[in-house]
C-alpha cells in the first residue's frame, strides 16, 4: 500500500496520474496547501520542505519527497515508463530533470503573477509568461522528432502533462506566435489526455 500526500495542483497530480498508470493500490491524503496544512508537524515529518506531493511507501518502509523523485521511485518499482538502460534511461531522465528544473518552476511563477499576485507586475508577468512560452517551443520543437518527450511514453511526459494541460491556455493567449494551431505539443496533449488513467489522476484529489 501506498499513503498520497497531496492536493489539486500540477506537481500532485503527476503522483496520482503515475499511481493510476501503474495500478498501484494507493491512499490518498489530502493536504489543503491554502489552509497551511502542509506546515502540520505529522507533515513535515515526511516532507522536511512542506510541499506535495509526498509518499509513504509501507511495503518499502521509505517516505518519499519531490515529485521526480517519487516518479522514478515508482517507475522502478513497476518496471514501467522508465527503461532500464542507456539510451533510453538517460532521455527519459534527462527530460523528467528538465521538466523539474524548468517548466515547474516557471509555468508556476507565470502563473502566480499573472493570474494570483494581487499586484499586476507588467516586467514579473513578462518575464515569465516570456520563458514559459520558450519552454513550450522547446518542447515543440522536440515533440516535432519524437512522438512523446524522450521517444516512448514515459515519466517525463507524466510529469510535465499536468503543468502544460493546465498552463498552456494563458501562455498560449500571451504568446500565440510559438504555439499555434496544428502545434506538436497540441498533438502531444490531445494523446495524453485521451489515457484513462491520466482523465482519473488529474481529479485526484476530490476535494
Ligand atoms: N519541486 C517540488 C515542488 C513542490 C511544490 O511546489 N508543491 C506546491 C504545490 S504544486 C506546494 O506544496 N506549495 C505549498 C507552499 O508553497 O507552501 C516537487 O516537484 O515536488
């Protein structure tokens, strides 16, 4: 069994929709992150840094927190959307790093600053609507010579999924000039949200 740390945001979901593509029975833990729930000392126990997601794997005996982490954990554990060697490993690690350093980060703060900071900071909206959109091309551009980000469906497109389904509607309003109709990231997005199990995670939690 396995004990879900989590909320209704797009580094949760990337637990819930892995969890639901691998089968795995797991429990899920909301922990409402606008009510400080995840400063809670039980929480901070398995997640020193107070944010979902977070994991406790019993059949392991191990916690687990950030998201990559928890995906490759639970990539090895079912033998599934993570190959085993070289080249396939190093692409799909290589992506999943660049999703957790990159599009996180940034879609996050675009995010923040043009929909939720009370005070519209035209340089902070800019900037990061700006590079959000770069990324996209990035991906773009990659999805033009791999059918997903490292060839095969895998833990690097689980987790950049929920970001870019959620984000891609306001950067792409900002910045229709790099991701235009007919876009492969349309293509790519279309795909992923046709899998059930992706249409089950992505409500998790129900709150
Ligand atoms: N790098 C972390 C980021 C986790 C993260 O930023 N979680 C957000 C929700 S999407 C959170 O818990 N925020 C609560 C807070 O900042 O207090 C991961 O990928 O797990």
């Amino acid at each position: 069994m396995i004990d879900l740390y989590t909320w209704t945001t797009p580094n949760g979901r990337k637990i819930s929709v892995m969890l639901e593509e691998c089968g795995f029975k797991y429990q899920v833990h909301p922990i409402n992150i606008r009510e400080g729930e995840q400063f809670k000392p039980e929480f901070v126990k398995i997640c020193p840094n107070s944010k979902i997601p977070a994991i406790v794997d019993e059949d392991e005996k191990v916690s687990i927190f950030e998201s990559g982490a928890i995906l490759i954990h639970l990539a090895e554990k079912t033998g599934e959307f993570l190959p085993a060697r070289n080249p396939g490993r190093a692409k799909v690690l290589e992506w999943l790093m660049w999703q957790m350093a990159n599009i996180g980060p940034m879609l996050g703060q675009a995010n923040h600053f043009a929909n939720t900071a009370s005070e519209k900071i035209p340089y902070a909206i800019d900037r990061y609507v700006s590079e959000s959109a770069r990324l996209v091309k990035v991906m773009d551009d990659q999805l033009s010579r791999t059918e997903y980000l490292a060839g095969d469906y895998s833990i690097a497109d689980i987790a950049t999924y929920p970001w870019v389904a959620v984000a891609f509607g306001f950067i792409k309003g900002a910045k229709a000039d790099v991701i235009g109709e007919g876009a492969n990231v349309d293509r790519w997005i279309k795909a992923i949200a046709a899998r059930p199990a992706v249409q089950t995670g992505m409500e998790i939690p129900k709150v």
